[in-house]
C-alpha cells in the first residue's frame, strides 16, 4: 500500500481541478505551491432594466414567481437556458431566473 501526506493528496487534488478548469498548475516540494496562469472566471453581473420585474425558480413562466425586484438591481449571472438568466441577486435571494428582456448584462 501507497502512503502520501495530506498535503501531497490536496496539492494533487487542486492540480486536477485546475486543469479540468483549463488553468495551468505549477507545484513544488515542500508546502503545496500552486500557481495559477489563467485568469479566474468571474460572474457577469447583470441589471434589471424594469420595475417589478419576476424573479423565478425555474427558467420559465410555468415556474413559481418567487418575489420581484426592481430596476437598478444587480445579480450575478451564473448560467442561461433559452431566453432565461440564472444568478444570485446581490443582497437577496440566490438561484432564480429572470427573462432576458429585464436585464442588462
């Protein structure tokens, strides 16, 4: 049986995450070095362009409306299905889908 420290485990652990995200992993021996060459991916935050627009939990008018927000406020979108937006409103909820017509991103 093979024996490898914890910090060897996770250094090997993050080299793999890292290079599934398409980043490159530099390590060393020692503590766990880890150097990334890629940028990190950050959240396109989008703002609601319309007062009482619908925020949903599915990407769909067949889905529940879960409250309304506001022109102004911003979400960081997370994903997108057709027409519908996923993200986390900033101060409020997270998960719920807009229609892209509400929003400026």
């Amino acid at each position: 049986m093979i024996r490898i420290s914890r910090a060897a485990a996770a250094l090997a652990a993050t080299a793999a995450l890292f290079t599934l995200a398409g980043s490159t992993v530099a390590a060393a021996t020692g503590p766990a070095t880890v150097q990334r060459t890629a940028p990190a991916v950050q959240d396109v935050v989008c703002t609601v362009n319309d007062n009482g627009v619908n925020f949903r939990g599915g990407p769909g008018t067949n889905y529940p409306v879960l409250g309304q927000v506001n022109k102004g406020q911003k979400m960081n979108a997370k994903g997108r299905e057709g027409s519908w937006v996923m993200g986390d409103l900033w101060g409020g909820r997270t998960g719920v889908w807009i229609h892209v017509a509400y929003l400026t991103c």
